[in-house]
C-alpha cells in the first residue's frame, strides 16, 4: 500500500502544473471525443458510410487487416486519410482533436499529417481517398 506521503509527492507536481497552465491545453484536447468505427475492406479500400462519420470531422477507422487506425479527416479541401503509424519507430498514434501524438517517443503530427515536433521527420503516410453522395471509400496501396 502507498504511503499518503508518497500519493502526495506524485500528484503534488501534476496539480501544481496543471494549476499553472502548464498541459492545460493538452488535457483539454484529450476530451475531444473521437469516433472509431470498424469498417469493411474490399477490393483494396476501406469504406464507411458518410451516417457512420463523427461529428467533430474525424474518424478513426479500425479494420483487422490493418497495422494501425486510419485517420480520416474532412477537411474544406475535402476528406484526408492517414496511417496512425509513427514514422519515427511505427507505434501507434494517439489522436487528438487537432493533432496526433506518439506515446513512444514524442512526436506529434498535425491533422494533414506534417511533422509538429520530432524526433519523427517523415510525413505520415496518406491515402488516396474518394467518395460518392452515401459513402467515403481509402483506398490502400
């Protein structure tokens, strides 16, 4: 059992960071809800319905063929899709409502992709992504 002198110690520093401001906006990013949802895979492609979509513009689709999640994002431009596979030592990412971490080592990605903070360097990996007026279909290569 943890003694109330150690409990105090390991929390004392986080309630003083967060009292300062300090992770503030990164606590406040991880209460975006973001919606998975398994999809099929068919003739090379992911597809989901548009009904099946989040809300907030970002889905992550989950299939067992697959490494890691695909991160889809809507965008004005249109929809982006994304590996959720660290390019710096392939584990996978955390997302956030405006960015993507890695629990490993650090590195963050925006929502198209591009390296914010290393020690990553490379792009995440993007899909050729398409659609029609019911569904959104990526298309793996």
């Amino acid at each position: 059992m943890e003694s109330r002198r150690n409990f105090l110690k390991k929390t004392g520093g986080f309630t003083a960071a967060m009292c300062s401001g300090i992770g503030l906006s990164a606590l406040l990013q991880s209460c975006t809800t973001i919606k998975n949802v398994d999809v099929k895979y068919a003739n090379k492609k992911l597809s989901v319905a548009k009904l099946d979509l989040g809300e907030e513009g970002i889905t992550i689709l989950r299939n067992d063929k697959l490494s890691a999640g695909v991160y889809l994002i809507q965008h004005d431009e249109g929809y982006a899709a994304y590996l959720m596979l660290c390019t710096h030592k392939n584990c996978e990412l955390q997302p956030t409502g405006t960015f993507m971490t890695c629990p490993c080592h650090g590195s963050e990605f925006s929502n198209k992709g591009e390296v914010l903070t290393g020690p990553a360097t490379e792009p995440l990996h993007q899909f050729k992504v398409t659609e029609d007026d019911t569904h959104v279909y990526v298309w793996l290569d």
